[in-house]
C-alpha cells in the first residue's frame, strides 16, 4: 500500500477498498461490558413518571448523560496495518450495543416525598453502552493517504464513496449496484417527466403563436353594425376584403377580418 501511494497519489486520489480486523494500541476498557474497544459512546437516561394535567401517571425520560470516547485505531488485514480516521462520519458505520443496564431509583423516603409533592416518580436510570470492540471485522472504502513519517491511513476523500461497514467488500458492491439501478430508473423517470413538459409548453407555445398571427391578420376595425357587414364586401376604413364577420361581443372579436 505504501508503495502504491509513493506512484498513484501525486497524480490522483487514491480511493480503495481494505478488510481487516479492527485493533489499537491504547483500546479502551468498557466499564459496563468489560469488553475493550476503540470507539465507545455512553449514555445515561433518567425514567420517571409525571403527573399529567388529567391526573394521571404518565411514564417519560430525561438524557442525564452523553459521553464519547476514541482513540487511535487500525484494521490489520495480516499483512498491514492502515490507520482509519474520522469513521463516525462514514456511511454504514453502526456501534454495537455492548451493555444495558436498568438501575432502579434508589432515593431515601424524604427525597420520593418531595419528588412525589412535584408530581414526580423516580423509577431508575437506564445507561447503555456502544462500542465498536477490538478484533471486530471491517470493510472501510475511503481515500488512502500516507503522513510525513510514512503512516498510511484511510479516510474521507473530498469526492467520492467512505463506506465504514461490518459487510464484506462484495456484499458492499451488491447495495451500490442496487442503488445505482435505483437511480438509473429514477433519472429516467425525472427524464420521460421533463419531456412531457417540454412538449406540453412547446405545444401551448405554438398554439399561443398561432393565436397571435391569426388576430394579426385581422384590419381588426369595427365600423359596421351586423346588418350593414352583411351588404359590404370591404372594410370601409382600410378597404381590405371582409372574409368572416364576427360579433364583437363574442369573446371579443371585431366585427370582420
């Protein structure tokens, strides 16, 4: 990979595809699960129930705490190790749920009297740990880059597909050549949509063009009653010959053309 980089990279981006398992120097020890891991989240939700405006005990939450934790980590395939960087912002990237606990409210008397008299019940806390735990397998598709002192690392690009997913690599291949066939019918259809249009407007455009030249080949002067328009053959002000008679309070058209 490094040496690919050293030739490829100074004249494109290089986007590849790596498997391997994940693994760190410094993982973290998981408090709850006691896994180790390089990636973990933990949250911390009080349960309560309220009294409602009705008068009765309704059941409901409050996040208490959010912590995340991360540190350096690579996949090693068996042969290397890439470093991967800025996988939470990756398409596919899912933590594992390692623990969940339910604490029970532990409060004395006096406190669940006042939180009684506030129109609260204390039932517990629920803490839920994700992790992404050491030794897991990953497929990490991104821009392969290497630092200063000869790091290589996989990350976002600028361009282009960063994929951080526990699929196989071909199994990732299948759900792009899904969604590529989704787009592929969903332009067609965007495509047959816009030419309606277009043919909609320039049909609406030649019959409104239409429109005009006929009412601009009309003298368009009305000078006669219909009675009189009956017994002349020329417009009596431009003297051009009268072909139809029109009724001027018929959508407004002159008397004669």
């Amino acid at each position: 990979m490094a040496k690919l980089l050293d030739v490829e990279s100074k004249v494109l981006p290089l986007v590849v595809a790596i498997s391997g398992r994940v693994g760190s120097e410094t993982p973290i020890n998981c408090e709850y699960s006691g896994l180790r891991g390089v990636i973990v989240e933990e949250t911390a939700e009080q349960h309560f129930l309220k009294h409602n405006d009705a008068g009765a005990w309704i059941q409901d939450s409050a996040l208490m705490l959010s912590m995340s934790k991360e540190v350096p980590w690579y996949l090693d395939d068996g042969t290397d190790r890439v470093h991967v960087v800025g996988a939470r912002g990756a398409s596919g990237f899912v933590l594992t749920v390692a623990s969940e606990v339910f604490e029970e409210s532990g409060r004395s008397l006096v406190r669940g009297t006042l939180d009684y008299l506030q129109g609260l019940k204390m039932l517990g806390v629920k803490r839920i740990e994700r992790v992404l735990p050491t030794g897991t397998s990953l497929t990490v598709v991104g821009e392969a880059v290497k630092d200063d002192i000869g790091t290589v690392r996989i990350q976002r690009p600028h361009k282009g597909p960063f994929y951080v997913s526990p699929k196989a690599i071909d199994e990732l291949i299948g759900n792009l050549g899904k969604w590529a066939r989704w787009y592929k019918y969903a332009s067609m259809g965007l495509t047959v949509f816009g030419v309606l249009l277009i043919t909609k407007h320039a049909i609406q455009y030649i019959i409104e063009r239409r429109r005009r030249w006929e009412l601009q080949r009309r003298c368009g002067h009305m000078c006669c009653c219909v009675t009189c328009s009956s017994q002349v053959t020329s417009c009596p002000l431009c003297r051009r010959r009268i072909e139809q008679n029109h009724d001027p309070l018929d959508h407004g058209n002159d008397l004669h053309v």
